[in-house]
C-alpha cells in the first residue's frame, strides 16, 4: 500500500509540476540563476585564493647581514630560526654569492661595476632569505628575530613591504567574497520567495482536488507531500541546469583566466572536477533546504489539512 | 449510529449556530434533517463530518467519539462517513469513472481493489454505461449520482446528504431520494438534509426541525411530515 500511495504522490506531483508549467519555468529559471551565482562566487574564491597563495610562494623575508659577520655566526642563525614552527625554510646567500648575484644583476651598469672595482674587498654581507608558513608568520618572525640575541647582527630586513603587498591582496579578496555573499544571499532569499509563491499557486490551482481529498478522507501526508516533491523537483532540476551551464562555462573561460594570470597557476576546472559531488551536492542539498522550507510554510499558511 | 448530546456551537461570542441539540440515530435508520436557512442544518453536518468542533456537549459517530478528534484521525471518520451536497464537487477534467476512483486513490486503496468497486457503486447509482463520460457531458442528477458514488466508496456506515436536490429539478430530485432510499435499504445510516417540503413528505421516514433561536431541536417525528 505504502508502494502504491508514494507513486500516487509522485504522479500528483509531476501532474502539478506541468500544470503550472510557465510557474514551474520561472521558478526552476531563479533557482537556476541561484546556483549559477554561487559557482561564480566559487570561480571567484579559487581565483583569488591561487593568486594568494602564489603571491604567498613568491613573498619571503630576507635579512642582511655586516660583512663582518662569520659565517658560523650566520649558520646558527639559520638553525636558531629552522627550529621555529612559523617558518618553513631558511636559506642563506653567502656574501660572495651576494656579489656575484649583485654583479649579475648590474651586469650593463658600468658605473656600478666600477665603483665595485674601487671598493677594497666584499662590501655585501650574507643573507638568510626566510619562506613563512603563512602571511601572519612574518609578524611573529620579525618579533622573534627582534628579541633575540642576533637583533645586532642584522643591518636590515624586508618584511614590511611583504605585509602591505599580502594584506592589500587579502583585502581585496575578501571584499569580493563579501560583494558575493551579499548577491548569494540575495538571490537564496528570492528563491525561498518564488518557492513561497509557487507552491501558494499551485495549491490554489489543486484547490478543488485538495477540497475533495479532504472530503474522501486523503490523510494529510498525501495532500501536503506532492507539494514538498514538486518543490524538490524543481531544486533538482534547476540543478541540473546548472551543471549543464557551469562545466561548459568553466571550460569556455579557463583560457581567459590562464592567459590573464600569466604567472599565476589559476585552473578553475580542475577544482570543480575534484570537487564535483560536494559543491553541486551541498548546493543541492541547500536549495532542497530551501524549497521544503518555503513549501512548508505555504503549505501551512494556505493548505488547511 | 450518529449521537449528539447536549451539543452548542458557537462560531464567535454572539454567534449561536447550535444551541443544546440532542439527537439519535439509530443505525440503518433514514432521517431527513429540515429547517430554514439559518437555523444550523450545515453546521450539524460539519459537526458530524468533524469540519468543526462543538463548543459545548458530545458527538458520536459509529460509537466513536469524535468530540476531540484528532486532526490526523479525520480522514478516518471520513471513509466511515459519506459526504454530499449540493454542488457535486465532482472534478470537471475526470471522468465519471476517474472521479469516483479518485476517491480511492487517495485513501492508499490497491489498484485491483479501485477495479473491483468503483464499477459496483456505479451500478448502485446507474451510471455503469456512462463510466467514461466527463461532468460536462451529464444531468445534475446524473452529476450528483456520481457524488454519491463516490461517497459510497469507502462502504461508509453513514451516507449526509447536504441539501443534494438543491440545484436539481423535481424529476431529477426524486430520482435522488430513491437512490438515497435504496442505499438506506441496502443497511447505511441515510441522514438527507433538505429544505423542500415536498422530498421530504414523500419519503415518509423520521424528520428533525431545526427550529431558529430555540434550545434544542424543534420537533422529531418518528414519520413525519415537513413541519415548519
């Protein structure tokens, strides 16, 4: 029996589903436009983290060293700070790499070169260029470096400009995670509404059956159930929709993103095939939160059961 | 069986429908509910089909008391009662066939059991060979047949009918007394509301007055006449 009545339910659902096509059309259209604008914000979160965390792979500190400093001094410099779990690598260049890089990079500059020549001997000191765990970790590394024994031995170091370039990127990606929010929450909201507004249509249409179940003795399960189905299938069919525009989309503007950020490994396509199932199934899941939410409450609002 | 005791309704302060009505029917028993407009005919079915709940008093339905009845309990009550009125309230895109299944349907009835009845019922009501017509395309009294059909579905011990001649000729209304007769013969409880004097003398069978602003029923003739 229970077989027999869930197909029942089913078959009034899909009856009511194209009954009311256009309204089912609309409906299904902002629930799709729902989706679409979280997969955009989700573009726009991977986009922005990849830029981050290359811009990150590309920021280090590097503290400069007197030339008069040994070099078994600036060795246990380098352990002292490998120890430390904010840092993940400490690399040195010695003076007379320093100077050969220095050379190398000023190798057109004659002036340069020649004010080199006049000089007696390495007028560079070594460095330990150091690679932080995160953006915070320059801060507490600057502070370790600062109050420890070494602060006398170290000219200069970089780390300030690091923080500025980091924070304005961090900033700026989460503005736009905001602006993205604000839209996604907007449209989640006129989803709950047209769901609200489809559902009271569509009761108001069933209006003679429902009357008429209710004489014949339907329970309520049966009367109010193909009005939650009906809501769900326009959730899973808008999601459908969705997958359908967002993976060709996704494949239309990978070349754009790649080409636009040359030095930055962006691929928008391979995070969503790694993570298919749990970004259209926690949307899913969402919308279907959604869907049964505004159906229940029309459903109690107009369905007197 | 159908029992109220001491039954009041009253739908908001000032607003009296039923005042103290105490009434008995016996089970198989035919009796016709009359009175003028006003007088809480409507309200009484809505109190039997638990539509509404009393303010005051007792109702009992098939032994059951459904004073308190529990909403998830009504549809229920509702196969053990068949209900009719006046305006058919018949699906207009069904046919004859499809709206009286449709009741079934929507009851967790099996496939082979809707197969097995809904010709039987209309058999009883005489539209066997206009199964497959539309509302459209039949009589009020043919319409209204169907309604009763329907209503039969569920071998309901109690059959109300509410004002079921109501938008129909004097050929066709009578038609529908006889049928209401003849499902009263068959052993279902018939309780016909009606306020045509003329439907009512001819059934010759128990009538109740519901009388305007009076504490009780007004008048219960074992067989009576219209009497207003």
């Amino acid at each position: 029996m229970l077989v027999v009545s869930f197909f029942r339910i089913i078959r009034f659902a899909w009856q009511g589903f194209w009954r009311n096509f256009w309204l089912s059309f609309i409906t299904i259209s902002i629930l799709v436009l729902t989706y679409l604008t979280i997969n955009f914000l989700i573009i726009l979160n991977v986009i922005a983290n990849s830029s981050v965390s290359a811009i990150q792979d590309k920021v280090d500190v590097s503290l400069y060293f007197e030339n008069t400093v040994e070099k078994e001094k600036i060795d246990e410099v380098k352990e002292f700070l490998q120890t430390h779990p904010d840092i993940k690598e400490v690399r040195l260049i010695t003076a007379d790499e320093a100077l050969k890089n220095f050379r190398e990079l000023h190798q057109d500059d004659e002036i340069i070169l020649e004010s080199l020549e006049e000089l007696d001997g390495n007028p560079l000191g070594a460095t330990l260029i150091i690679k932080g765990e995160s953006v915070e970790s320059y801060k507490k590394i600057s502070t370790i470096i600062d109050n420890s024994k070494y602060s006398d031995i170290v000219v200069d170091k970089n780390f300030e400009d690091s923080e500025k370039f980091i924070a304005v990127i961090e900033d700026i990606s989460s503005k736009v995670n905001r602006f993205g929010i604000i839209i996604a929450s907007f449209f989640v909201f006129i989803s709950l509404v047209i769901v609200f507004n489809t559902v009271r249509v569509a009761i108001y249409t069933h209006k003679d059956e429902i009357t008429i179940m209710k004489l014949v003795g339907a329970n309520n399960t049966f009367i109010s159930t193909p009005f939650f189905i009906e809501s769900m299938l326009y959730a899973l069919i808008a999601c459908g929709i969705s997958v359908l525009i967002t993976l060709p989309a996704l494949d239309f503007i990978q070349p754009y993103i790649t080409s636009f950020f040359k030095d930055v490994s962006v691929d928008v396509v391979s995070f969503f095939e790694i993570h298919f199932k749990k970004i259209f199934g926690y949307q899913l899941l969402g919308i279907i939160v959604i869907c049964v939410l505004s159906s229940s409450i029309a459903i109690r609002r107009y369905l007197r059961v | 069986m159908i029992v109220l005791k001491n039954v009041t309704k009253l739908y908001s302060p000032g607003s009296l429908a039923l005042s103290n009505i105490n009434i008995h029917i016996k089970p198989k028993e035919f009796v016709s509910l009359v009175g003028i407009s006003g007088t809480g005919k409507t309200t009484l079915v809505k109190v039997i089909t638990a539509e509404e709940r009393v303010t005051q008093g007792q109702v009992i339905i098939g032994g059951w008391d459904i004073t308190r009845i529990k909403p998830h309990r009504v549809p229920y009550l509702r196969r053990q009662v068949g209900v009719v009125y006046q305006d058919f309230k018949l699906l207009k895109k069904k046919t004859v066939y499809e709206n009286v299944a449709f009741a079934m349907q929507v009851s967790d009835a099996s496939v082979s059991r809707i197969k097995r009845i809904v010709p039987q019922v209309l058999k009883i009501v005489g539209l066997e060979d206009k199964s497959d017509r539309y509302p459209i395309q039949l009589s009020g009294g043919e319409q209204q047949r169907v309604a009763i059909a329907r209503a039969l579905v569920h071998a309901p011990k109690i059959l109300v009918a509410d004002e079921p001649t109501g938008n129909l000729d004097k050929i066709h209304s009578k038609e529908i007394v006889d049928l209401l007769l003849k499902i009263n013969n068959i052993g279902t409880t018939v309780l016909f509301v009606s306020h045509d004097p003329s439907l009512v003398n001819y059934v010759k069978k128990r009538v109740i007055t519901l009388e305007p602003n009076t504490d009780g029923i007004g008048f219960d003739q074992k067989v009576g006449k219209y009497k207003l």
